[in-house]
C-alpha cells in the first residue's frame, strides 16, 4: 500500500497541533511513524 503524501501530512498537523494545545507534558517524547517506502508518488 503506497502512502499519500497528504494523509501523512494531515498525521503530522494532527500531532503538531496536539503539542501546540498542551496535550503532552513539556518533556513528552513524541514519536510518528511514517510506513512505506520513501520516494516519488506513482
């Protein structure tokens, strides 16, 4: 299954804006996982 581009981006606004609303504790280390294989969209 290839990755969007934009889901991954909409993923990563979600946890930026999670950070951004206090929802973890300032020494919270945050981790997303990105699955598939890097490169150019088919």
């Amino acid at each position: 299954m290839r990755l969007d581009r934009v889901y991954v981006a909409k993923m990563m606004y979600g946890v930026y804006d999670l950070v951004a609303q206090g929802r973890f504790a300032p020494v919270t280390t945050v981790l997303a996982v990105v699955t598939g294989p890097p490169g150019p969209q088919a």
